[in-house]
C-alpha cells in the first residue's frame, strides 16, 4: 500500500467499525424496547465498539483488515450481529420485524447526516465537487489535509452506510430483509416463517451470495439518491 491507499483504508475500516456498531445497538435497542433483553444483558445496547467487537472478534476485526491490506485499501468485507432470543422472535414475530429493520435504518439515518453536512460544506465552500467516487463524494476546497481527510470521511460515512442499508434490507436468510418479512404477513404466517428461519439457519452462506449478486441493482441506485442530497441545485 502507498500511504495514500493507507490513509483510505484506515478511514474506511473506521466508518466500517463505528457504522456496523451502530447497526448492531440500534438491533439490541430495538429487542430491548420489544422484551428482548438477550442482547442489552449481553452488552450490546451501545456505541461502544469493544462488547461488538468481542462478539465477533473475526468479523469485525480480522476478515476486514485482512481484506483491506489484499485489496490496498480499496474494499473490505465484515459481519457482526446481536444476540436475541429466538422463543421471543417467535412469540412476538412482529416486534422481532422492527427489531431486524432498526439496524438499516441506523444506517440510512448516518447516511443521511453525511450527506446533509457534505451539502452544507459545499454551500459553504469548505468542501468543492470533483471525480465522484464512493470514497470522493466531495473534495476539501483548500486542498488542506485535513479538511481533505474530513471529505473523505463522510464520502465514505456516505456511501458504505448506504450499501449497508441495502444488503441487509435485501429479503433472503439470514439478512435483516428476511427477518423485516413478518410485518407484511399475519400473525400465523410470521409464525412459520420464525420457524422456517430456524431450521434453515445452516444455510445462511447461500442467503449471503444470493445477496452479493443482487446488491448492485439496488446500491447503485440508492448511492444516487444520496448524492441528489449532496448536489440537487448545487451544480
């Protein structure tokens, strides 16, 4: 890696450690508001990234930064999760719905805020447009380091909370999609699926590639509507 692929990497590994923590306490939250305290006795109900990454040691740590350093910086690839109790989900399928939608929905709202300050920048003049890329959304106009260094960050605050949003919103096992899946049934219906999930739980590996190959028909789309955010009437 050169120091520039480092310095992006580093950044990226960053957003990925405090998004995905977000993701998995807006989980445990959610569980918590529903009866489930699994995941809030286990720690998880927090912004800290030390009880998550304690979890899932391999996911959160190793597999990315041993991504990052095969792909110089420009990907990386990572999983977490929050425990719950699976009697719960099936009593209350339903209030394990809202919990399984509360994790994207954490990361379309920091999607959000980065793209709300990345547009204030630009209105402001701290931040000028360029080559957009996924880590480049916006450029720091002094061409100071570290206001180069802060475009960087929220491009990518941007774009991987985003993607995050979206392949976990993707409806195939064991993906927050599927487990959403119970608000549009009825109640016996949310039932079988709660247990259908448990017995397919082995499979998981299939739901995760079924996901690699459809995630770009939504990211893509989805990242230029955050970018509408960013630049309608702007340029």
């Amino acid at each position: 890696m050169n120091p520039d692929q480092l310095v992006v990497g580093f950044i990226l590994y960053v957003v990925f450690l405090l998004s995905t923590t977000c993701h998995e306490a807006a989980h445990a939250l959610a569980a918590k508001m529903g009866g489930d305290m699994t995941a809030f006795e286990g720690g998880q109900v927090t912004l800290n990234p030390v009880p998550h990454v304690r979890r899932e040691m391999f996911g959160m740590v190793l597999m990315p930064l041993l991504v990052l350093w095969s792909t110089a910086g420009s990907s990386l690839v990572g999983w977490a999760s929050a425990p719950y109790d699976p009697h719960w989900a099936r009593r209350y399928p339903k209030r394990a719905a809202w919990m399984s939608l509360a994790g994207p929905a954490a990361n379309f709202t920091i999607a959000l805020l980065a793209a709300i300050l990345m547009r204030i920048g630009l209105a402001i003049g701290i931040f000028t447009s360029g080559q957009i890329t996924a880590h480049h959304i916006v450029s720091a106009a002094s061409g100071d380091g570290v206001m180069e260094g802060i475009a960087t960050l929220l491009s990518i605050f941007l774009s991987l909370n985003v993607l995050l949003g979206c392949f976990n919103l993707l409806p195939v096992p064991p993906l927050d999609g599927w487990g959403a899946l119970p608000l549009l049934m009825s109640d016996r219906m949310a039932g079988k699926l709660q247990d259908l999930q448990m017995q397919i739980r082995g499979f998981a590996f299939i739901g995760l590639l079924i996901g690699w190959r459809l995630i770009d028909y939504i990211y893509y789309p989805a990242l230029r509507v955050g970018l509408k955010v960013v630049y309608l009437g702007l340029r």
